[in-house]
C-alpha cells in the first residue's frame, strides 16, 4: 500500500513540482494551498506524512499545522519546508514534534532522501508502537498449538485466506483463541506492516461504542472536549478485530455495515465523511442464526461478516494438544520470571486432561501460571492445579466402561492416543517395572494391567520387554515378588 502524502505550499509552482516529484517517487499525494485548507484535509484523510512550508501567508501557519498533526495523530511524520534564514523556527517546530526540515531553495534529490528517511522512521515507530500494544493486549497465548484435525483444519482455513481481503468470523467459545487467529491472519496477510486494532464489542457502553469505532468531533457530546479518532481511521490500511460481535447494538450495528459498504465514516458530530480502506475480522461465541432470527442481529450484517468462517474447537475436544500447551506456557511464565520451568508431575498432567475446561486455553494457562508459582515442591502436584469444576480430579485420566463417560469415535481415539503415548512414557521412565509405574502414577497396579491389555501395548512398545527385575512388565508372573 502507498504511503500518502499531504503538501502545504501556497507558492503553486513549488506545489505542483511537489507534487509531480513524490507522484513519480510512487507516493499518493494530495495537496493544500494554505493552513485552513490543510487542517480540513486533515480532518478528511489519513496521512503518513506531511510536508509543509513553514510560511504559509495570511491565516493558519505550517506551525499551526504541525501542532494540529499532532494533536489528532499524534504518529504523522511532519516535515517542515523553511525559508533561508528561518532556521532558528525550524528548531522550535522540531522541539514541538516535526521530524525534520528543508530549507529553500532544495532539489529534487534532497526532497527524495528526506521524504524517504521520514517515512522509514515513521514505519518503524509505527510497527515497534503496534508490537508493544499487541503484547500488552495479549492475555491469552503467544501461538497456536494444535495437532489433531480440528485444528488442522484452522491452519488450513488461515493460510488460504490470510492473503485475501475477504472478511473472516471466528466461532468459539471464549477463551479458545479466537483473537490469535486473528492476529495470525493479519500477520500472514500484504496488511501486516499496517495497524492491527482489536475492539471488544462486549466492553464498550452502548453511549460510547460509536465513538469508539468512529470517532467524535470537539464539543459533540459532554465530555468530547477533543476531536478523537475511531478505531476504524486508526486502523486504515490494516485490519480491525471486532471481537464479541454479537454483543454489539443494532443501531451500532447499522452504520458498522455502511462502513463495509461504503469504506466511508463519518465522526460523531460530524457531517463529513472519511475514506478508510480495512479488513474486518470478528468474532462471537453467541449463536448468531439464532439472533437473525430474533431479528436482534442484522441479517445483512452477518452474511458481510461470515464471507469465511473459521470454527475454533473447544480444549475438551482437543485433549491431545494438553501436553504441548502446558509445557508452552510453563516455559513462557519461567523465562518471564528468570527462573528454570518447573515440571508436571505424570498425576497432574493426567489431571489436566480429565478436567471440563470451560475456560478452554486461558484458563489451562491461569491454572497452571497459579500452580507454577505456588507449588512448593520440585514438580507440580494435582493438589497445586486447584481444579474444582466437574470432570476434573487427582489421579489418572484413563477412562474405563464403568465411569459413564460416551464418546464419538474420533474422540475415544484421542483419548486412547493420549493413554498409550502417557503410559509408554511412564512405563519407560521405570525401566518397565509395572508396580513402579503404577505407583508413579497413582494407579493401582491391577488397574494398570487392564489398561496396558485393553490398549494393545507390548513389551517391546517400551524397551526389551523386561522389567526392573527381569520380569516382562503386564503380566502376574512380572510383579509378584
């Protein structure tokens, strides 16, 4: 995407000679003959860069000008063009927030390297100032882990969209990452040098959502005691989250919907309309059919948003991926907190995976960072994972006929993946002694047999089929001593 340029030179020839210089140079340019005229154009458009004369004539100034970049976006690179001898102002328009300056008369060269240098800087403030935002935004976790076929089948989805500019809905329930996707959408997308902003539907007041996305005008409501940008104009070339979705007014509802039609806005209090140019991603864990035919969801609205969906499966479904996570965020809080990654013990790992896990991913890490912190012994116990909803529990995570629990196909085979590989790790670990194994992981050894039987495992699976005392692991005859 071009960066965009706005010159203010009431001298037409330079103005113009500008202009064609930058054109040419692969810039999109606008232009202003004065001070007044540029602050309405500001207050039309976005820019990456302004270059202004410092003396302007009658009315506003080019320091005028500067102080009104900054004042409404703050991160526009400002150049100030100075008449010789005017250097000293330069230094002050510096001190107040320009970027650079040029004194007349200049050639064609020098406007090339200033421009270029001042926008360079400009898109590495931009993309640091984004990097810290994302990272302090981001309460979930840093990447995406997953192994079975749900969440191939998300892999798949993000890397045929990711370069396209369709609109994606992201379904799931809360807590299972829908922000990491989209955050992975717009990092794989031609969008991912530009803004990434994320809107939480659910956590803005219906009095001040419009704002929020829109923006207002000074004195267009109590308390509006500035102009203010929307989301939708600081994420112009970029793409804008719309997480929860669903919780958003009708009304709000309406003019989001102009926006994609159009990709125009107007500001609250404000009459004018304002190009943007954004990828819309969003998200709900709400049944949206349903509010369309409730009439509580526009219709119209949904089939824009819904172009791709992207179904995110809940932790319960995805089991197997327990083991990598958990050991993903142990490792992250431990290099958070300068210290080595304190280990799962074979119990609480078995734990993990037999727990309910509403909170889905978030709350697998909330529990864990808990249980890092505060476990007092060398692992982490089942009693440091403080997990109280149904399903969860000390012991193993093997599931017998007896314990009532029905499965689909897909599922019994992820379970039964999981019993084999976490029993052939623990039998390997004991040198196949079974009534170490049992022990280590809080079955009891009869228990163990029938698992290792009803799975299939032979001695071999585990090393040279003998146990610690020369006894193949499994059988009577190997743990009578």
């Amino acid at each position: 995407m071009k960066p965009r340029i706005l010159v203010v030179e009431d001298e037409n020839a330079i103005r113009l000679a500008l202009k064609g210089l930058l054109t040419r140079e692969g810039y999109d340019v606008d232009l202003a003959v004065d001070g007044g005229a540029a602050i309405e154009q500001l207050g039309l458009q976005s820019y990456d860069l302004v270059l202004t004369d410092l003396a302007l004539g009658q009315g506003k100034s080019g320091m005028d000008v500067l102080k009104h970049v900054k004042e409404i976006r703050p991160e526009t690179a400002v150049v100030m063009i100075t008449a010789h001898g005017n250097e000293k102002i330069a230094v002050e328009a510096m001190k107040a927030g320009a970027e650079d300056y040029i004194p007349k008369p200049f050639d064609n060269d020098e406007i090339r390297v200033l421009v270029r240098r001042a926008l360079d800087r400009y898109r590495l403030e931009r993309e640091n100032r984004l990097l810290l935002e994302q990272i302090q935004r981001n309460t979930g976790y840093e990447n995406l882990i997953g192994s079975g076929r749900k969440m191939g089948k998300v892999f798949e989805t993000i890397q045929k969209v990711a370069e396209t500019d369709l609109s994606v809905m992201i379904r799931g329930e809360s807590g299972t990452g829908k922000e990491l996707v989209a955050q992975a959408l717009h990092n794989r997308s031609p969008r991912k040098n530009r803004p990434f902003i994320t809107v939480n539907c659910a956590a803005i007041s219906r009095e001040l959502v419009e704002s929020e996305l829109f923006g207002h005008e000074k004195g267009s409501f109590t308390g509006a005691d500035n102009r203010r940008m929307g989301r939708f104009e600081a994420a112009d070339g970029g793409t804008i989250f719309l997480d929860e979705i669903g919780d958003m007014a009708l009304e709000t509802q309406a003019k989001v919907l102009r926006v994609l039609q159009e990709k125009k806005l107007e500001r609250v209090g404000s009459t004018q309309s304002i190009e943007v140019d954004v990828r819309v991603i969003s998200a709900t864990h709400r049944d949206l059919e349903k509010e369309v035919e409730a009439e509580e969801f526009r219709e119209d609205l949904y089939y824009r948003l819904k172009v791709v969906e992207i179904e995110l499966p809940p932790l319960r479904e995805r089991t197997e991926d327990i083991p990598a996570l958990s050991l993903r965020f142990l490792e992250q809080l431990a290099e958070r907190l300068g210290r080595e990654p304190k280990p799962l013990s074979p119990q609480a790992l078995a734990a993990l995976t037999r727990h309910a896990w509403p909170g889905n991913v978030r709350e697998l890490r909330n529990v864990l960072e808990q249980a890092a912190v505060l476990a007092s012994g060398e692992a982490i116990e089942v009693e440091d994972l403080h997990l109280h909803s149904a399903g969860s529990g000390g012991g193993t995570a093997f599931l017998d006929a007896d314990d009532g629990v029905t499965f689909s196909d897909a599922k019994r085979q992820t379970v039964e993946a999981f019993e084999r590989d976490f029993l052939l790790r623990a039998l390997r670990e004991n040198e196949g002694n079974v009534s170490r194994t049992a022990q280590s992981i809080g079955m009891v050894r009869q228990s163990l047999q029938q698992k290792i039987r009803e799975l299939g495992l032979r001695d071999e699976d585990w090393g040279n089929g003998r146990n610690g005392n020369g006894h193949k692991a499994g059988t009577e005859r190997g743990d009578k001593r």
